[in-house]
C-alpha cells in the first residue's frame, strides 16, 4: 500500500509548493517507482496505472496519454519480438549460441567472458529480456552436463548467468534495436526536442565512444571479477560440438528467420536511403512488415510461425512496460511536474559542464539499480529536457548520456530484463548485488569522464 498512499498524500496536499497536476503526476511517479521496485504486481502492470489514475484523479485527460500506448515504437518491439521468436521456435537462436562457443575452450575465465561477449553483442540488436531467455537455458544445460545442478550454490554457475544478465545489459544501448530504453529515449527526443525522424544510424554513431569505452571495461571487469571453484571444465568443448552436431545442417526455416531478422534490421539502418522514397515505412512498420511475413512463408505447408505459438512465447508484459512509462513522461511534461522538478536541479546543470554531468548520470545509474531501465529513463529523460531547455540549452547530449547511465541496471533482479530472467533461475543474488555494485560504479566513472569530453569537444555529440 505504500505506493498509493504516498501518491495520495501528495495529490491531496494543497499546501504543497505545487499546483494539483503537478503535485499528482510526482505522486503517480513515486508510485509507479514504488511497484516498480518491490514488484507487488508484475512490471507490466504497473505500465496500466497511468490510465487508471488519470481516469479517477483527472488532473490531466486521459485522451493526453492515449498515444503512449499506440505509438510507434511499440510496434517495432512487437515487430523485433516476433522475428526473434522465430528463432526459438525452430532452434536457430540454440545454433548461434552454440556455434559461436564450439571455440571457447575449457578455461571457466573464458567460458564466462565468452558467454558476457556473445551477450553483449546479441542485445546490440535483440531486446535484453528475449536473449537472456534463449542464452541462459543453453548455460544451464552445459552446466548439468559437467554436473553442477545447484546453481546458486556454485560460483562458476553462478558467474555464467550473471555475465549474460549483464551481457544483455550493458550490450543494450549500443543500437536502437537493443531495447525498449533506447526507443522510448528516441520517441521522447521526437516529441520534445526535434522536428524530424530520427535515424538509427544517428545513435550509432553518437554513442559509439560509449559503446567502445564500455565494453572494454566490462570485459576486463569479467576476466577479475569471479573466482570459479575450478579452473578448467572437461568435455566443455566437445559438449558445445555434439549439441551442434545434433541439430544438423542449417534447415529452410532457420535460414528464412535469419533472412527476414537481417532483412528489418537493414531496413532501420538504411532509413536514410529510402525515406523520401516511402516515408511512412520507419523502422517500426519495417519490422512489423517482416513479422508479418513470418505467419505467411511456409516450409513444406507449415507456416514460419503460428500464431499460438508467437502468443505464448513473446514477452507481452515488455510492450505495457515500454507504454507506461512514455505515458508517464508525457504526464511528468503535460502537468508541469517536470519542469517544477528541473527548476529544482538547474543549480546543478549550470551550462551542461562536469557538474551536470556528474549529477545527471549519478541519478540515474542510481535509480536504473533499483528500477527496470524503462521506467528509470521514463524518469529521467523528461527531466534532463526540461531541465536544459528551461536553461535555454540543448538537452541532446545530456539526454544521450542519460540513456546511457539508465541502460546499466546490473544489481538487482528489478533492474532490467537479463537480471531478472537470471533470478528466475536462482542466480546467487547476493553475487550479482555486490560484484553488480563494483561494476556500477566503474561504469558510472566511464560515463562521466566519456560524457564530459564528448559533450565539451565534440559539437557532433549536441545532434540529434
């Protein structure tokens, strides 16, 4: 109950330095930020509070939060979740994993930087949820075949999930496609900041020293962070080898779902190319496009994927998640609660040197622990705008920065997606809370020194 009451405390107290909207969308924040955290319902629903509150409270119409939950970029998530459960549905997603590992060796260092690296790359291009969920059945197998059972009770078990947890965390931002943070950031960026579409090729780009500078340092984290009880594993190598064996050649489904992935994913990275051409076809109706398709090829007259089966495996609860928290940010915008909450840190922004960099990115690597990347950007990315507008200053690389900071939730199982599937699997939690803690806190270092030089040297870093 702590979430509504504290919400209630704050709408229903007039003497507060803040008008009804405001007071009310800053208690809608605090609640859903509570469910969010202690998780007493599912993430997802938490994402139907905005339509719920506003529709008893009306400190805002409901009708200004509608388009949240119909935008586009939901529907590239849809799109992405559909082709990549084509992958599971005819074990192309297993035949990837298991031939990138066949090289790996027998050393329980290199098995857990090798399972992080592949991690870090898929979530480059596949939401983090979705490759946690295909990557960690394949640990869990190769574990039981060496004999460890008990995963939490063994550190090299216990290490392997967690590197793909973080795997699928820290790989996220590196492209648009990497998760529901990025888009929502961009969607955010097209309704406050600029005037036209946004290319993907464009975050690429921009965040590439990010993408370049942390990936090195996690990786190096990997290789120290863990004390396997073992050295090395017997038969790993010719484990991965065998299970490749046994699923054949590469068959005509799975050549067409790696077809028609590569196909949206080359649409959304050529945008440019072909927008004056087809100017409503953006990257979402791109990958719903293929999707399609998918329902529609058939292979020896069964079709890629039927529906029953897309239904059961997709991660629906991502779609309500995404939705909910863009329709907070709209409220934090439309009520004035975050420009009220901007005015508040403008002391600390100064003209976007290292001060607002440290104070921005502290806040939201804070916040992104203890709450799903979705809603720590949902949180924080409307603020940063207001913030730098209010100032008569460009918000876009501090926005950019943000992003960053509010895709490394590593700690808790509450942080993002990876994290969560892991504890689903009783990962050692108080491993992946204090190794978690270590890596935060370098990454956070990473993305002040990073953010800094980029947004003082680089004018590129200051468009969108």
């Amino acid at each position: 109950m702590g979430g509504p009451a504290v919400f209630l405390v704050l709408a229903l107290t007039p003497a507060l330095p803040m008008a009804y909207p405001a007071r009310a969308s800053v208690g809608l924040l605090l609640w859903m930020s509570w469910w969010w955290i202690f998780e007493p319902v599912n993430l997802a629903v938490t994402g139907f509070l905005p339509l719920v509150v506003l529709a008893i409270f009306n400190f805002l119409p409901v009708a200004a939060i509608l388009p949240s939950y119909s935008q586009d970029l939901i529907f590239l998530l849809i799109g992405a979740n559909i082709l990549s459960t084509v992958w599971t549905r005819w074990g192309l997603d297993r035949r990837i994993a298991l031939a990138s590992l066949i090289g790996v060796g027998t050393s329980t260092r290199r098995q857990i930087m090798v399972w992080f690296a592949i991690a870090t790359f898929l979530s480059a291009f596949l939401p983090n949820t979705v490759v946690a969920a295909a990557m960690i059945p394949i640990v869990l197998a190769m574990l039981r075949f060496i004999g460890i059972d008990e995963i939490g009770k063994s550190p090299f078990g216990s290490a392997l999930i967690i590197a793909i947890a973080w795997g699928t965390s820290v790989g996220g931002f590196w492209t648009p496609l990497g998760g529901a943070p990025n888009l929502l950031t961009i969607r955010l960026l097209q309704d406050s900041v600029i005037a036209h579409e946004y290319l993907f090729m464009t975050w690429v780009t921009r965040l590439l020293p990010f993408t370049i500078a942390i990936a090195i340092v996690s990786f190096v984290f990997m290789r120290f962070a863990f004390t396997p009880e073992r050295e090395h594993v017997d038969g790993t190598r010719d484990y991965f080898a065998s299970e490749l064996r046994s699923l054949g050649t590469l068959t005509v489904p799975e050549k067409w779902g790696l077809l028609l992935f590569l196909g949206a994913t080359t649409l959304a990275f050529t945008r440019e190319l072909y927008a004056s051409l087809l100017p409503a076809l953006n990257p979402a109706y791109g990958f719903l496009a293929f999707a399609v398709l998918c329902f529609v090829i058939r292979h020896r007259g069964e079709p890629l994927l039927k529906w029953d089966y897309a239904q059961a495996h997709m991660t629906w609860g991502l779609f309500y998640l995404f939705a909910g928290g863009a329709a907070l940010g709209e409220i934090l915008s439309q009520s004035g609660a975050a420009k009220s909450v901007a005015d508040m840190l403008v002391p600390f922004a100064g003209a976007g040197g290292f001060r607002a960099v440290f104070v921005f990115s502290l806040m939201t690597m804070i916040i992104t622990q203890i709450t799903n990347n979705t809603a720590a950007v949902a949180i924080m990315v409307p603020i940063t705008i207001s913030t730098f507008q209010s100032l008569g200053a460009n918000p876009v690389p501090m926005v950019y920065i943000v992003a960053v900071a509010g895709n490394c939730g590593l700690m808790l199982p509450s942080s993002a997606g990876g994290p969560a599937v892991a504890a689903g699997y009783s990962v050692n939690l108080k491993t992946m809370f204090t190794k978690g803690f270590w890596l935060a806190a370098l990454l956070w270092i990473v993305i002040v020194v990073i953010g800094y030089a980029l947004a003082g040297f680089w004018p590129g870093f200051a468009i969108a």
